[in-house]
C-alpha cells in the first residue's frame, strides 16, 4: 500500500515537473491528499458553468468555490474563492465572478476551472504544513490557522517525520493551547485527529525530498475530526546537494587524537615575538604539553630550543595534529603535505578564507582534505585548548584549569569571552574550541567527542548558525541523557522567510525553527552569551531534581515575591505546602512570619532559624529543590549564612539526600564572598539578583526532563511549553 501510493505521488510530481511547474494546482494536491489519508472534503473541478451547477448540487448544500489554476499561487488575493454558494443561479453567478477576478488578476494565467468544494462546518482554524529549512531539512509545523495566521504568528515546528505521540505534543507547544481544549463554552475539538494530519504531512515530505512546501491552510477541527479545506503543494526549484557525513566511529576516532594528541606539528612556527607561530610554539611549550612539539619553518633550523623541519613531510614517526600558522593563501599546499604524511587533524587558524569572500580557497582545502582524509578545524579561529591534555594550541591567552566544561565558540572575541568569564569565576574547563568557518570539523563532531568524553560534564556551545541541523540534533539526543547541552544561537531575524510561497514558509523563520527544534532535541537554549557561561558553570554544580516541587525559604518578603516570579517565569512548580509541612515550618518561624510557599522566616531571625528551616526543606521527601533568599543584618552575616548553609547540604549528602539548592543574596559587599563559598561547595549562590539563581535551577530543571530523570509526578507526555520537551517521567538519578 505503501509503495502504491509513492508511486501515484512520484508520477504526478513528474508530470508537474515535465511542465516546468514547480506550484500544484487543487486538484493535484487531492491526489496527494487522498495518496496520504490527509482529510480533505469532496470536491470537483468544474471546467465550465453548467458543470459547477450539477456539482454544487450533488454536494447538497452551500459550497466554496475556488479558481484553478496553476499559475495563481495564492487565490484569495486574486478574488478566486467565494464561500457559501448555494442554488443554480448564484453557483453561476459566482463561477462568472471567479473567472473574471483570475483573469484581471492575472491576465496571461492559465485557468483550468472551477474547483467546486463541500463547505466544511464551522469549527476551529488551525494550519498545518512543512517546509524545507536550510538548516534542519523538512521541518512540520503546527498553528492556529485561518485568515490570522501570519499575524499571530502562534506555531510551533519538529523535524519531519514525527511519530503520533510528537504530532500530538506540538499541539500543547503553541500560545494559544488552552483553545483546541475548548473555551467559553466552545467545544474541544479533536485532537487526535489534527494529530493525525500532521503526522501524514510530514510523512509526505520525509517521502518527497522535491516537495518544498506543504499548507493545509485552514484545517477546520471540530470534535469530530480535522478536515484541510485547502492544500498546497510547492516543489523545490533543486535538491540541495548532500553534505558527506561520518560515522559516529569515525567522528570519535580523529577526535580523539585531536584532543588528545601525542604529537603536534606547527606550520609556520617562529621564533620572532609578535608572530602566531611563535605564540602557538610557547603556548604549546610553556603549558607543559607532555607530548611532542615539532617546529616547521623552511627557513629555520631550531625554534625554541627545539628542530625545525623544511615540511612536516620531514616530521619523523605519526603526528596526530597539524596546527597553521602561515597566511591563507599556502594553507592549501601545505595542507597537501599534511595530507601525504596520514596526519588526521589540521587545526586552521589563518582568517582571509569565506568569511572574506574567498569561498573557492575554502573549497581547495576542504577538497584536499576530504581527498586525504584529514579533518579540518577551522579556518579562521583561535586554536584551541584541551586542558586534561596540557594543551594550550592557541595565539591567545593560555588557560590551565581543568574542570568539567567544555566550551565551543564561533566567534574568537566570544571565545576570549569564555576565557576571561572561566578565569574570573574559577571555572575549570575540560576544553575551549574555535571553530570560525566551520568548513568540516563543527558542533555535532565536538558534541559526539565531548557526549563520550569522562572529563566533560557540561557542554556549551556559542554558535551562528549549523551546517547541518539533523547532524547536531542526533549527536545532542545521544549526549543529553548523560550530560547537559548548553547552546547560545545568535540571531533571531526570519530574513529566510521573505521569498516564502506558502504561510508555513512565510512563518518559518530562522529562531523560531532553532528554537523549537533545539527543544525537541533535549538542548538548554541560553538566552545570552552570560547565561550559556552562568549555565555552563553551574549546570555540573546542581545535582539533579528527582521532581517538580519548589520551596521558597526567605528571609525577605520583597525577596520572595521576586523569587516567586522567577520560578514561574522559568516554568517551575511552587509547591502547595501540605498542612503537616505547614505546620513544621511554622514552629520554626515567628508569628509575624508566613509559612505557606514562599516560607518568610523574616529578616531577624538568627542562624538558627535559617538552618532549621533549611533542613526541614532537605529531610522531606515531598521537597525537590530549594530556592533560598537571604537578606544580609547583623544578626545573620553572610559568612555565616553562607557557612551553614553549605554545612547543611553537605551533610545530607553524606546520607544520600541530594537536592539543587539555589541562593539569592541580598546585601552589602560581604554577599559577594558569601556567593563564591557557597558555590564552591555546591549551592549555587548569586548576588544582587533574584532571577539568575532560578534561571539555573531552571536551566537544570530542563535539562532533567529532556534526560527523563524527574519522577513520574513531573509533566507528563505532551506538555511541551513547560517542559521543554517530551518526557517519560522515570528517574534516573
């Protein structure tokens, strides 16, 4: 059945093709409708007058009618459809008035007929349809429909296809959710069934690589199913041609002899100050490198202290990684020699390749590369360092901490961002990778390393754009379950979406489909360049919750109203505090105090109270995670607070209790010392700001549910807004 209904749908888009075509008309898209069970009503084409009058009549009741024709995209702005025609006199009248409206529209259009169409009952609006990112490929998209859908702009997108559960979840990922349930007295409409015609949509497309773009605009859903009232099929002027991809064997294979290399070559090392190749060599040397480091200048004989060779041709026994540091323009011969010693990695730092319009020197060197089997880090980056490897390959500042974050930029003033924030935070770093251009080696290779690497715990990545989406979207779904997957995705304009032939093109824009698609992979999308930092270090400090239920414990009101707001805008649950835990709470707290969920102890109470109080929060199991604010008096300093706190919370992991512990501190500059002691030993803690804390907590929140590590009182299926993505709700932790 399957191959039967491939086969109509190929013979057509020939057909259409052999036309040179590339916009179905209404009748060909029945036959795909009808070829995929996409539910449309009955209709006929009417090819002159006396026809539209004996089907408007076998229909039985008020029709639309719709002009046909193959060179008119969009109907109604050429006064092609008229609704609601009933009886022989006006179905002429209006055949005559449709006929007349294409042709003053469009002068030379082709018109083939009438369409003449069952007129669906009222119901609710809704569009469905696909489209063909750059980025990301078929993409189905879901939204409230009708004559408001470019304006409300309420739609949400997943790679196509989709099974029947993900079809069903972006019905809840939209604004305007609470509308398909029914509101105001109104209905629900059936949800399955729209379910259903998103499902099949994206089938076609995943079938159909030719197929641009799909719009079911409007599907008219009532509770007794979903019916598309219109269907349009745009075919892609070409297929884009297939980027090579690697096994996941293979992507590890060079990665780890990238990152952890026994030998390294320098191409174009000096011993002149000021040069790149001389600031590779010392960052190479001075960062205590354990494995060989060898020189390649043709003009030199010994570069500090150590032989220089004429070319790595010269370079005795393997070298894992090649890095270069000579202008653009003899990138490409050297990157032949490379390529003849077997050595699997060259690390590009020289700029003047695509990002000055020298896109064919860019092609050379990735041809070459491919042609040898070298992988191509760069053009036009910093270098980078792998810190678990003393390696510091890099013109830039040298970084030694070693920690559990692996950082990724595209940008080197974002990457020297990243140093500086790692250095002035204390942030320990497995890696810190450049990029640039991307030409080979980009995020889904590093994400693939960095999934299996045991020294990461946490990957963050600043990036501009993907070379391929797909790629990125498999390698985060295979590392999220382990480790969390921060992303910053600069730019947020739908330029893309100006040259669009459809609503659904016209409302896939750049960020939205990023946004939704970075969800659907399990990713923690960072709203700025601060958060993916604040994230990043954070993220591996924070256990994970094994819940939903947030406590608020403060000892400020002003405090917790703010902290309340926090959490809701983060798309967490305050928990509704049980009468036994309130009444715990309350023995702790003074009169004056509010127990209830934020729990105000007030702002003079002593140490005693802040620990009291912080180890009911801990001890019952009803608690997930903790949301402290603190205001900094006399009675409380912030060291200790900030020592009793830590005190607490280490002890009850020491019995096996752990739960994220956040913290707000409110105060004079004392709070600053208090923030860093508590974050070193795993509360995370900031000063002057209510929003960052539970912006983690949030952050972790989501990561937690995308890894399914909440319990099964957590979201359920379906609810994406909230969660961030679809979840099972087991724990894993």
């Amino acid at each position: 059945m399957a191959e039967d209904r491939v086969l109509r749908v190929r013979t057509l888009l020939e057909a259409v093709r052999a036309e040179g075509r590339t916009a179905l008309t209404a009748p060909e898209g029945k036959v795909i409708a009808d070829a995929y069970a996409i539910a449309v009503p009955g209709e006929e084409l009417a090819t002159d007058v006396e026809e539209a009058v004996a089907y408007a009549a076998r229909f039985g009741g008020p029709v639309v009618m719709k002009i046909v024709s193959p060179d008119i995209l969009h109907k109604t702005d050429a006064g092609g459809v008229i609704v609601g025609v009933e009886g022989a006199t006006d179905v002429r009248a209006a055949f005559r008035t449709i006929i007349d409206n294409a042709r003053a529209y469009a002068p030379g259009a082709r018109i083939e007929g009438v369409q003449v169409q069952e007129l669906l009952p009222q119901g609710q609006e809704v569009i469905v349809g696909a489209v063909t990112d750059p980025t990301f490929g078929k993409v189905v998209a879901f939204g409230l429909g009708g004559v408001l859908v470019e304006v409300l702009k309420d739609v949400t997108f997943r790679l196509a296809p989709v099974d029947a559960d993900e079809a069903l979840s972006m019905l809840d990922s939209i604004r305007s959710a609470e509308i398909l349930h029914g509101v105001r007295g109104a209905p629900a409409v059936d949800r399955w069934a729209i379910a259903e015609q998103i499902r099949r949509v994206s089938e076609l497309v995943a079938d159909f690589p030719e197929i641009a773009e799909v719009d079911l605009n409007p599907v008219i859903a009532t509770p007794e199913g979903a019916v598309a009232a219109d269907i349009r099929v745009i075919l892609a002027e070409s297929v884009p041609k297939e980027r090579r991809r690697y096994t996941r064997e293979e992507i590890l294979t060079s990665m780890r002899r990238l990152m952890q290399p026994s030998s390294v070559a320098v191409i174009g090392a000096s011993n002149e100050q000021g040069k790149i190749g001389n600031s590779v060599m010392r960052n190479l040397v001075d960062g205590g490198f354990s494995g060989e480091i060898h020189p390649v200048n043709p003009k030199a004989d010994d570069i500090l202290g150590r032989k220089a060779y004429k070319s790595v041709t010269d370079v005795p026994g393997e070298v894992d990684v090649a890095v270069f540091a000579i202008p653009a323009k003899f990138v490409a011969s050297a990157l032949e020699e490379v390529g003849r010693k077997g050595i699997p990695n060259a690390v590009l730092i020289p700029s003047g390749f695509a990002e000055t319009g020298e896109q064919q020197l860019q092609d050379e060197i990735v041809a070459i590369g491919e042609r040898y089997g070298v992988r191509l880090l760069g053009p036009n980056i910093y270098g980078y360092y792998s810190t678990w490897q003393d390696l510091c390959a890099t013109f830039c500042t040298p970084y030694d901490v070693k920690g559990g974050v692996a950082l990724t930029s595209q940008s080197g003033g974002i990457g020297m961002a990243i140093l500086g924030f790692a250095r002035t935070t204390k942030t320990g770093v497995s890696a810190i990778v450049g990029l640039g251009n991307k030409s080979d080696l980009d995020e889904d290779d590093l994400l693939t390393w960095f999934g299996e690497d045991p020294n990461t715990q946490c990957i963050a990545m600043h990036l501009e754009d993907l070379k391929d989406g797909r790629a990125f979207v498999e390698a985060a779904r295979a590392t999220v379950p382990k480790k969390p997957v921060v992303v910053l995705k600069a730019g947020r304009t739908a330029a893309g979406a100006k040259a669009a032939g459809s609503h659904t093109g016209a409302l896939a824009g750049d960020d939205a489909v990023y946004d939704d698609i970075l969800k659907q992979a399990g990713v923690i999308r960072a709203p700025g360049l601060n958060d993916m930092l604040e994230y990043a270090r954070a993220l591996p400090v924070l256990p994970a919750p094994q819940g939903d239920n947030v406590v608020i414990i403060t000892g400020a009101g002003g405090s917790g109203v703010l902290l309340s707001d926090a959490v809701t805008d983060n798309g967490l649950s305050l928990m509704e505090i049980p009468p036994d835990l309130d009444e715990s709470f309350r023995k702790f707290i003074p009169p004056f105090g509010a127990a209830g969920n934020p729990v105000d102890i007030t702002g003079g109470e002593p140490p005693s109270t802040y620990e009291a109080t912080i180890r009911l929060g801990l001890e019952d199991p009803r608690i997930h995670s903790l949301v402290l604010g603190y205001w900094h008096t006399i009675v409380t300093p912030p060291m200790v607070f900030a020592e009793l706190t830590a005190r607490v919370v280490a002890e009850f992991r020491e019995r096996g209790i752990e739960k994220p512990v956040v913290a707000s501190l409110a105060g004079d500059v004392e709070v600053e010392e208090a923030c860093q002691y508590l974050f070193e030993r795993g509360v995370v803690a900031y000063p002057y700001t209510t929003e960052k804390p539970v912006a983690v907590l949030g952050a972790k929140y989501r990561w937690a549910r995308a890894a399914e590590r909440l319990r099964a009182e957590g979201p359920p299926v379906g609810r994406w807004r909230e969660t961030g993505g679809i979840v099972g709700g087991r724990s894993m932790n």
